[in-house]
C-alpha cells in the first residue's frame, strides 16, 4: 500500500490535515493522487542536493504529466482533470531552471505526510496505553452531551409554552372585546367581568411561569457556558498548546464546534421568544404586567450569554508555521507561513459574510505582506467548518532608527522576543453585532535560518511552563522548569521525531546527569540559562543545542531503530559496562555520544578472554555525516575487528539484552542479495574495514558521573599508527566506495576493559567468533580482484566503465591504533565519503 493511499485511509481528524497540507499552491492534489506511485518511488531528497538528478526527474515528472494528458483526453467523463493537467505542467515550467526547487518542495510534502502518518499512529498507541485518561474525557464529553439534550428539550418545550400563550392572549382578548360590544344585563356583565379576571390571572401565572422558565434555563446555560468555555476550550487551547511542542494530543475542533453551535442557536431560540413577549405586551398589557418588568434583564443576560459564547467561539485552529520551519511558531522574515482562524458557529447565512483581518502586536514592528483580509469560508474546510485560512503571509522587519530591535527591551535576545499575530472581525447576526477578535500563540521571529535552534527551544520553553497566550513579557522573569515538566517536554520531541518518547530509565539516567543521584527528582528544577544558554560542563555547547543534536540524528536517520526500541540511547558508560558484563560474548547496545555537539551514536560490547576476563569495548561515535554515507544497520551488519592470525570477526552478535543482531537489524539492511543485487553480474568482492585487536589499551574503570570529561566519548585523533590494514573478501556488501581514502580519514582506538570480573549469568568463554564471519586475505589489488571476478561472457569496458562510475564502490583504508592512554576503541566513522573515483581512461 502506497504512503498517499494509508493517508486516504485515515480518521477525519488526520484526513483533514492531509486535505489542509494540499490546499497550498505549491504542489496540487491531483498530481500527487494519479502519481502517486510513481512519486514515492524517487528519491526527492537526493534530488534536491543533486542538479543533474534533479533535472531528470524533472523531464520525467513533465513527460507523466503528458501521459496522464493523453488518458485523460479518451475518457469522455474526464475534461476538467485533462484541462487542469496541462495547466499543471505549465506550471511546473518555471522551475525549468532550478528543477531542484520543484524537488525540495514535493519531498517537503512527502515528508509531512509521513509526519501525518506518525502522528496518526501515535494516536492510536496513545490511545491504548491511557485507557484511564480517555474514559475521564469521554466522561467529560457525556456531561456536556446531557446538558445540551436537557437544554434542547427545554427549548422545544418552550416553544409550544410560547404558542400556547400566545393562544391563551388571543382568547382572553376575544372575550374581553365581546365583552365590551355585548349588550347585556349588569348581572351578566359582573359575571363576564369575574370569568375574564379568573382568565387574566391565569395569563399572568403563565406569563410569570414563562419568565421564570427562561431564567432557569438560562441558569443552565450559564453552567454549560461556563464548562464549555472555561474547561472544554481551555483544556482544548492548553493540548493545542502542548501538541505544538510534540505532545500526542487530540486537537479536533470537531466536537466544540457542534456544542458551540449547539448552545447558540439556543440563546438565539431564547432571544426569539423574548421578542414574541414584546409583541404579546405590544397587543395587551395590565396593570403589574411581569413582562414589562422582567423581560429587560433576561434580555441582557441573554445578549451576554451570546456575546460571550460567540467571542470564545473565534479560535486560532492551526498556528502560525512555515512551510519547512522548525516548527510551529517559529517564524522567519521574509518567508511566508500559514496560519488559521475558524469561528465555531456554523452558521451559512454568515459564509463568505465575515471578513477577517490579520495584524501583529507593536512588541517588535513588522510590515506584514499578502492577503490581509479574508472572508470565512465554508468551502475551506472539509467539514463546512467558518474558516478563514491564511496561506501565504510574510513578514517584513521595519527599521526602526539605527538598530531595527523596534521597541524591544534590549535584555533580550531576538529568539525570547514573543510576538502575536491577531485577528479581528464583525459579527452581525439576527439583530446582535459583535467585534470577535483572537490571537495565535506566541510566535518567535529570526531574521537567519541559524537562529531557528534557539527560537525553537524559547517555543518549548514557553510552551511547556505558560498557558497564558499575552504573556510575551515571559522571558523577561522566565521561571524554571521542574523535572517532571522538562522530561515530559524532551520524551515528546523523541516521540515527534521517533515514534518514540522516552522510558523512565532513559530520563532516571538524564536525571541523574542534570541533578545527580536523588531519591526523587521530583522537586528538582531545571532554569531557562542552565537550558540554552549555559555550556555543559569541559563543553562548548548548551545542553539544548546537546539534546537537539540528538533529536536531528534520530529524526534523520535512526527514526526506525529508535521507534522500535533497538537504541537505549541515554545510559551512563558506568551501567553501560555492567550492563554487558552480565551478557554473553557479543552482547552490544546503542547508546548517544555525550561529546558530540551536533549529534552522535556509539555501540559497545562485550567480549571475553580466554581466562573469562570480560573486555567492554566502544566505537567512536557516528555522527549524522557518517550516517548519511551509510545506515546505521549496514555499519552494525558488516563491522569486523582482527582478532589471532589476522582473521577479521564481526565482535556484534546480540543486541541488548539478547536478540540476535541480524534479528533486530535485518530488514534494515540494504544490502541485497541474489539476482536482486545489480552488482553481482560483475562484482564477486567486498571490501570490509578492520582493526587489530593486539595492543589495545586497557580501560579505567571509574563510577557513573554527570556530564563529565572523564566518561565522554573521546574526540578524533590523527596521530594513531598504521599497522592495520584493508581487508579484501569474497563477498557481496553495499559498503562501497568510489574512491581512494587520504591515510588520515580513518583512525581506531580501542577500549579494553581490563577489569577481571567473571559475569554472574553466564560462566567464562573463548571470545566468539562465528565461522560466518571469518574471511581470509587478499593481496591482490582491488582493481586485480575486480578483474578476476569478471566472467568471461560479460563486455569489459562497459564493466569496468559501471564499476568505477557506482557511487558505492569502496576503496583501500588504513586503520590506525592510538596510543595506550587512551580510553576507547574508535572507530572513525568517517570511512564511508565520496571523494570520487580517479578517472582511468577507457579504451574503445
């Protein structure tokens, strides 16, 4: 099943997003739907960065254009879609040019929608684990349900209470006006006069009984008011407000809307019947008329009520975001970002009525360019929702004197300046004229696409500790967080970048790094400096920018492995090495580098000598250029230490705690086999990197610490030695290369654990090694091996020619140790870059 036809399967809440994301201009629905496979099979991504991939994508895009054309023109029923796809393709003509623009922008959409997918299936596990949670909500719901049955019910009743007052008036008056034309005896005339003070006074009970019926609804709309505005809309704002900031909440307006619509058309019930109460007064009053007295007041409360609800009923429904932002509320001048407004009324004598206008607080001055006015629209939202969607806004930076900061207090940087973007419009509706006015979350403005680290973690803080939207003075006396609050805040980052949040061990073990060992964090806080503008400690760089590093690396290239728990990613080396030696021989674990500030993931295992001494030995980090040359499975499925004679072993068996590797890590590798891998007509070699296992240094063992230079993972070295060497094998492997590396691209350290402690769980053993994973040497050049694996029926220039053309093919490396001080096995994970193969003439 296709990404667009899981997308087309989704529940209303999710489908509109999808809906939403097309309506912009960039790149139409209709293309993407009869396209759709074709779309996911390209890789946009790579398109972008490549001009000369992206050029041909182009013309294939433009020649699928024509041929949906030409369906479209021989079925009868299909002109509109055979006239908008040549509109289409006329389009996309403008990006002839820069067709890796057009490749930006399609994998910009593919990627929310996968995004939309993710929270889509967030949803529903969110929905299994908080059972509790979901049963007090829809508790909640059932109560406001009741109150609005119980209040319609009690209109309707009204409503014949009214006509049946009105008869009784009609009658009354009938017999009072037959009794003043009726010439009849003063006996017969007293009797008259005593039947129509009996039918007065019964009109006056029920004109009393009315009254009092309207004020005791409108004590229940009151209550129900009260909890729809104060409770249902404020908890709906504040899961807006957390969903921003990644939390898995459900932000559907679906349900407020009908109840916002719902008790409205209930107070405009009520405003009618008041207003048939001046028309029976206008036909006949008396002396101590009820009406006259106490009709103005539940008139007033009445136009309150409406007032009230129809100023609550005009919300922000998608917040401020650009197109590939950040996130949401994070804003850049001179880009254009989208936002929208809905009034919950849905009424359809107001669509395409109410104009709505959009402006920006004066905290900092901007000039605000687009489409500044639009009406509400029904057609604008999938469930004829009154929404006005602004698309296309940007905003421009006023210089204001020599600076250009406006009036802003210069204590604070541009990434704490909060700004809000308002709008405003009339409501004119069955006699009551409202000015609606409502105004997005704080957003943050950068001028400089590097300022979006530092804008976003202001949007978490102030999202994460204020529910108060007009507070954009909030940095100027910012509060500090408690543990509680900040581990929820970065469980959901992970979860919006990874499927995942984290698990009580993982934020114990960040706990215990911020605050040290405690019985409870609990109490614990954690400050807006210490956050984003202190460096760690022995570090150039904040805690933040450390966490965001992380979060890039898992959302870019570990999202799987860490959606489905094989990365631990936050423990302390400490438990890390009692970790795996309780394990068997092989036993590994992923964990993130705490060095690295951009981002970085390492893997460790355990092995033992032969006297069952266990040895926990550490990689160097991978960071996301490492990561980008090559998946993270593939680096786990083919990495090889020499162990005795020179023998090259995979030293990787079980990820923690004891799932074989290629069991957890299999149906990511890429590597294909048999008739499905096009290098195998002519590749019969695969060249695997290697470290000598002799003369690795011992390690200190030491006790869990914070974020300490002791226990961080060392930085590069270049001054290693050169006594290890490339290993050439009769294998098939995707980790190739096309070039050959500079001796100083790759150096090793490795980390032996000298300490002699026998594991509890499992009793001394030889260190492991599989007979898979042993291979034997070459000498031979990889040009030598590259011919002899040629069969003799295969053309060899056009071989050769693809051979050192492939962007995979991999060259000589030379690994080298370092020196005996150092704590660590390092790999460096830079060994997968192209450099470019050197250009060897091909005769004809």
């Amino acid at each position: 099943m296709t990404q667009w036809e899981r997308l087309q399967q989704l529940d209303t809440v999710y489908s509109q997003r999808a809906f939403d994301l097309y309506n912009r201009d960039e790149f139409p629905m209709e293309v993407r739907h009869y396209l759709a496979h074709w779309i996911e099979g390209q890789d946009w991504e790579r398109a972008s960065r490549d001009s000369s991939q992206a050029a041909f994508l182009f013309q294939v895009l433009l020649e699928n254009l024509d041929n949906q054309f030409s369906r479209f023109a021989q079925e009868k029923d299909s002109f509109l879609l055979q006239r908008n796809f040549r509109r289409y393709k006329q389009n996309f003509q403008k990006y002839q040019e820069e067709p890796y623009t057009l490749a930006t922008i399609i994998n910009w959409f593919l990627v929310k929608e996968r995004e939309i997918l993710n929270d889509a299936e967030l949803a529903q596990q969110v929905q299994a684990l908080q059972v509790q949670p979901a049963a007090m909500e829809l508790e909640s719901q059932r109560q406001v349900e009741m109150s609005l049955k119980d209040l319609k019910t009690k209109v309707e009743v009204m409503e014949h209470s009214i006509r049946c007052l009105e008869e009784q008036q009609d009658e009354f008056d009938f017999k009072y006006q037959t009794h003043l034309m009726d010439s009849c005896t003063e006996e017969e005339k007293k009797m008259q006069v005593e039947g129509l003070q009996k039918m007065l006074n019964a009109l006056d009970k029920c004109r009393r009984n009315f009254l009092s019926d309207i004020s005791a609804m409108l004590d229940a709309a009151d209550i129900l008011c009260s909890a729809l505005i104060d409770e249902e809309l404020v908890d709906w704002k504040r899961r807006q407000q957390k969903s921003c900031i990644g939390a898995p909440d459900d932000t559907s307006l679906e349900h407020l809307e009908k109840w916002f619509t719902q008790i409205i058309e209930c107070m405009f019930q009520l405003q009618k019947f008041l207003q048939k109460l001046d028309e029976l007064v206008g036909k006949m009053t008396y002396d101590n008329d009820p009406i006259l007295v106490r009709k103005p007041p539940l008139k007033s409360r009445v136009d309150t009520l409406l007032t009230h609800l129809i100023k609550s009923s005009f919300v922000v429904e998608t917040q401020p975001s650009m197109p590939q932002g950040r996130g949401p509320l994070v804003l850049r001048t001179n880009v254009q970002f989208s936002v929208k407004v809905r009034l919950l009324y849905k009424v359809s004598e107001l669509n395409h009525v109410m104009k709505v206008t959009v402006s920006v607080n004066k905290f900092r001055k901007f000039n605000v360019l687009g489409t500044l006015s639009k009406a509400l629209n029904m057609a604008e939202s999938m469930n004829g929702g009154m929404v006005a969607d602004f698309r296309h806004l940007t905003l421009k930076d006023q210089k204001v004197g020599g600076g250009g900061k406006g009036i802003n207090d210069l204590s604070l940087s541009v990434t704490e300046e909060l700004h809000r973007i308002t709008f405003q419009t009339q409501f004119d509706y069955q006699g009551l004229s409202v000015p609606l006015e409502t105004s997005s979350l704080p957003v943050v403005v950068v001028s400089n696409s590097s300022q979006q680290q530092s804008a976003w973690a202001s949007v978490l803080w102030f999202n994460m500790l204020c529910s108060d939207p007009k507070n954009v003075k909030f940095f100027e006396t910012s509060p500090a967080a408690t543990w509680p609050q900040f581990g929820e805040m970065l469980s959901w980052q992970f979860l919006s970048c990874g499927k995942r949040g984290l698990d009580s061990d993982q934020l114990e073990t960040l706990a215990i790094k911020l605050f040290g060992k405690q019985q409870s964090y609990d109490s614990c806080k954690i400050s807006w400096t210490k956050f984003s503008k202190e460096n760690l400690p022995d570090t150039n760089f904040t805690l933040w920018v450390w966490l965001d590093g992380i979060l890039t690396l898992v959302k870019l290239y570990l999202s799987d492995l860490w959606s489905d728990g094989s990365i631990m990613g936050f423990v302390s080396k400490g438990k890390e090495r009692l970790l795996l030696k309780k394990k068997q021989n092989g036993t590994f674990l992923l964990r993130f580098s705490e060095s690295i500030k951009d981002g970085g993931i390492t893997f460790s295992w355990v092995q033992y000598a032969n006297d069952g001494t266990p040895s926990v030995q550490t990689v160097k980090p991978f960071t996301s250029t490492d990561l980008k040359q090559i998946a993270l499975p593939d680096i786990l499925c083919n990495f090889r230490i020499m162990v005795a004679e020179n023998i090259p072993v995979n030293p990787l068996c079980y990820l923690y705690p004891n799932t074989p590797k290629d069991q957890a890590f299999g149906k990511y590798y890429s590597e294909k086999t048999g008739e499905e891998n096009p290098y195998l007509k002519y590749l019969k070699t695969k060249l695997v990197f290697v470290s000598k296992e002799n003369g690795c240094s011992g390690v200190r063992e030491g006790p869990e610490s914070d974020l300490s230079t002791k226990d961080r993972d060392p930085p590069s070295f270049s001054d290693a030695g050169d006594d290890d060497l490339l290993l050439q094998v009769f294998e098939k492997s995707p980790m190739l290369s096309s070039s050959t590396t500079d001796d100083d691209m790759l150096n090793s350290i490795l980390d032996s654990d000298s300490e002699c402690t026998v594991p509890d769980a499992f009793p001394p053993t030889a260190p492991h090694t599989s007979p898979s994973c042993l291979q034997h040497n070459f000498s031979e050049s990889p040009l030598d091996i590259f011919a002899d694996a040629l069969s003799p029926d295969i053309d060899v220039n056009v071989t050769l020619h693809e051979f050192i053309n492939s962007p995979n093919i991999l060259n000589g490396i030379n690994l080298r140790m370092l020196p005996e001080e150092s704590d660590d096995f390092v790999l460096d994970s830079g060994l997968i870059q192209d450099l470019g193969y050197p250009n060897i003439p091909l005769t004809p």
